[in-house]
C-alpha cells in the first residue's frame, strides 16, 4: 500500500509549484547549540532558479532536506515555517504531524531537515512552506510524489533541533515555554497574524487560542461573552470587535432563559450555559479574546505589540500577561502591557478616566502598580508600538520607544512574603491575552461621573444595559481593537 506524505509550509499568500529531487553530497555543519548535524549540500550545476520551487534532498535509511529558493527582500532575519502530514490531506489550517521553524540571517542557507522522515517510491509529499521577512510573507503550496528511492546513503543526526542558523552568541535567562532556553537577542516570536498563531518553536506550538464562554471567573468579564466569531484577521492584522447579544440572537436575547456556547473553552459548566432570570439578565455584549495559556508562555525578554486601541464607552482592550503556572497562588500576578480606556470624555472628581489616558504595569497581591500616560488627544486615534523590557532585575514599560515606567525591586523584593527572587511573583513563565471586553467590575471605579451601574451590584448588567442608547451610539468602526505587529526577543544577558 503506498503512504501519502503532506507536507504543508504554513503562508497566506500560497502558489502551487514543481518539485525537483536532487542527488546531493554530505556535509557537517555546527548547527546553533554547538553540535555537529550531517546534512546535505547542494550540487551548484542543479540550484534553483530565484523565487522558483523548493528543492526536496531524499536521504538514506530516512530523512528529508527542504530548500527554499530566493532572493527576497531585505530583512534582518528571516522565518521559514514548514508543515507534514502523513497520510492525509490538511485541513484548514490545522497542523501537520511534522511542523517545524527556523530563524537565519541574510544570505543564508534557506534549508531544514527532517532527520525521522522516511520516505519510499510511492509516496506523495505535501507541503506547505511559510517564509517571513519584517513586513512580507511569501508562500509555496504543491505536492511531490516520490518515484525513486534516496539516492545517497546519508545518516543524519538525530538530534538536530529547530533553531537559529546563526552562531548563538550563548544562551540568555530568557526562557519559554517550560523552560526552554533561548539564545541572547533571539528573535523567538515575529509578526501577528491569522499565519503566526500556527508557529511552532522548539517545545511549544505558538498559538492564539481562541476563548469561548459566557462571562468569566475575572472582575472585567462580568458583561461579556467571548466568542471567536468576534475576531477577524487577515494577513496584516487581527480585529477584535465588540457587538451586542441583540445582534447576533435578536430582541430580548439579554432575558433568554438558555444560552449555549458551542465548543465552549471553559472547565466550569456555568460558563458555558447561561440562563438569565428576572433583573439577572445574560451578558449584554459578545467580545473576543485570544490566549497562549496552552500553547507558550516566557519569562523575561522583550515583548513589543503594535496596536491601535479601541475608541467607543465602557470599551476596554486587552493586552496582558498571565502566569503560566500560578507558582504564588492568587499572589501571582499579572502584567498590562497597556490599557486605555475607550471613552473620549470620562473622569471623576479627582482624576482622568477617558481614552486621552494610557495606562501599563503590574498588579499584584498587595495592590496595582500602574503607570499612566496623558497626551491631548485619544490613544485611540492611531497605532502605537507598546513595549515591555523585562529582566531579572526590572520591568520597564515603554510606548513609542518612551518610557513609562519602571519597576525595580528593593533589597526585600517586589512582594516580600513570597519564596522566590526579588522579582517575584514576576519570575516564572508568562503566557499572552489579547482581546477586549466591556465594562465589568473593576476598570471603571464608581467614583466615575455618568456611569451607569455600580461595580457588584447585582443589577450592574440589568443597569447597563438599560443605558445602552447613550453608549451604543458612540460606537463605530473606530471601536474595533487592531493588531498588526508582535515580537517576543530574548535578552543579551545570560
């Protein structure tokens, strides 16, 4: 019986192309944690012409070498995405049983092998290979069926391993996804885009999961349901978009007596059946939220989103980070990378609430560090680059390359009580949330002037709703939560 071999490259810009087989030599070469790794070299007679397809190197008893033909444009460093399935077809966008990345610099070989890949005469590989630059991406969809045997006998090694091409400068206290550690100034995560949540790095598959459930266990989630129908992305960009529960299940869908949310996310029943019962109505408003929680997480480093926030009353974007773990128990913590409110005009006596604010820092058990920003018109009005350079020495928040502020533990440590280093609980891995919400119990304090419900209240929704024609009207394409660029790079610091 003959076995099919899908290999996919992950891309949004796809084209179907012929694969050529070439009879290659043996070389070894240090790949970037020291170790030699047996891999092949091109003959120069057979090249690939510019832009043409890529090249498949069969090796003998197993193993399998893709090479990615360019020049492409300019770029500091480059991503080269590449997916296998065996024996079937991919579906969506659902990954293959071999899914590999690799980080290299300018003119280098654009090549990876898979050294447990064995193929015969009879096989058919499919494959799908993404290639990223700074702002580009490019990719190459078609198939090959293998109608000879290997032509060399070539043994390579077992432990080749995903990784930068490039000679590790030594390895840095950035770690992900368990531990994993990453070289100093890796770039470990680029881009944002429907493409990029596929992007599977050494121990982890980075993926923005998407969160399906009614309200949440969180203060900010009492007025939302989350749904990924909420979320659009294209090859630039994810939008997070805020809606009604009216628009999407008709008049009075607030006081519906069962609501459902199919492939619910949640462990708890009760966030995935809601019921609404006299003033105790259902969440008003269907939101999106994105999450890493099972998919990577990091712990120190530098995290850079570009972003443009949402403008609109009561809407509130999301950009935090999580503990993975939750070492510290409820003194875990949690980080902002930024928030600003979407109100154009919102204060209390004593202080400015509106969308003119920006605000990033930590919250931890004994209370919130948070820094803010004011500058004369709304955060909302363009895209901004937020920034977070953590260390284990300090966290600094930046927007636009300026300083917000800086968080730097004493001789006794951010939370004294805890057992861990001076920057606990901010000493384990953190994963990404990305979204937005409405409202809630805890963003807008009731100090606030025309705020319509009271945090707790056990008819703050009932409350809020009934207000809706004064906020709903100042919501509009600008109320949408873009981004269009992130990145995770490791520290130059061991």
């Amino acid at each position: 019986m003959f076995r099919v071999v899908f290999l996919s490259v992950v891309l949004c810009l796809c084209e179907c192309q012929v694969v050529r087989v070439v009879d290659v030599p043996a070389a070894r070469i240090p790949n970037s944690f020291g170790r030699q790794v047996l891999l092949p070299e091109p003959v120069p007679t057979v090249q690939p012409r510019q832009n043409d397809a890529p090249v498949f190197q069969l090796l003998k008893p197993k193993g399998v070498r893709i090479s990615i033909p360019g020049p492409y444009p300019p770029s500091n460093q480059y991503r080269l995405i590449f997916h296998i399935n065996i024996n079937k077809e991919f579906e969506g966008w659902k990954q293959g049983e071999f899914n590999e990345g690799i980080i290299i610099g300018n003119g280098q070989l654009w090549s990876y092998t898979f050294p447990n890949l064995r193929v015969i005469p009879g096989d058919t590989i499919y494959y799908w290979i993404e290639v990223h630059g700074f702002d580009w991406e490019k990719g190459y969809k078609g198939n090959y069926k293998v109608s000879q045997p290997a032509p060399l006998t070539v043994t390579p090694s077992d432990e080749d391993t995903l990784g930068d091409l490039r000679p590790c400068r030594g390895l840095s206290s950035t770690t992900y996804s368990g531990g994993h550690r990453a070289c100093q100034g890796e770039q470990i995560i680029h881009s944002y885009t429907h493409v990029a949540q596929k992007y599977k790095r050494r121990g982890s598959q980075f993926f923005m999961q998407s969160v399906r459930q009614i309200a949440g266990p969180l203060p900010e989630d009492t007025f939302t349901v989350f749904s990924n129908e909420n979320v659009i992305w294209n090859s630039t960009h994810n939008a997070f978009v805020p809606t009604t529960l009216e628009q999407k299940y008709g008049p009075s869908a607030v006081d519906a007596t069962n609501l459902t949310i199919p492939d619910c996310t949640s462990d708890d029943p009760k966030l995935c059946r809601g019921e609404a019962m006299g003033y105790l109505i259902l969440p008003p408003i269907i939101a999106a939220r994105h999450s890493t929680e099972k998919t990577f997480s990091f712990r120190y480093g530098i995290l850079e989103v570009t972003a443009k926030l949402p403008r609109g009353d009561w809407i509130v974007p999301e950009l935090w980070l999580l503990p993975k773990d939750n070492k510290y128990g409820d003194s875990s913590g949690r980080i902002i990378l930024a928030m600003s409110r979407g109100n154009l005009n919102l204060s209390s006596a004593e202080q400015d609430y509106s969308g003119k604010v920006l605000e990033a820092g930590v919250e931890t058990a004994s209370g919130a560090k948070m820094f803010r920003k004011i500058q004369n018109r709304p955060w909302s009005s363009d895209y901004h680059k937020f920034k977070l350079v953590w260390t284990p020495d300090k966290m600094e928040f930046l927007v636009d390359e300026q300083v917000i502020g800086k968080i730097q533990p004493g001789e006794e440590g951010l939370e004294p009580g805890l057992r861990g280093s001076k920057m606990a609980p901010f000493d384990q891995e953190f994963y990404l949330v990305f979204g937005l919400h409405v409202g809630g119990d805890k963003d807008f304090p009731d100090s606030i002037s025309g705020k319509p419900w009271k945090n707790y209240e056990p008819k703050n929704k009932l409350k809020f709703w009934l207000a809706r024609d004064s906020w709903q009207r100042t919501w509009g394409l600008g109320s949408v939560f873009l981004i269009r660029g992130l990145s995770i790079t490791a520290l130059f610091q061991p």
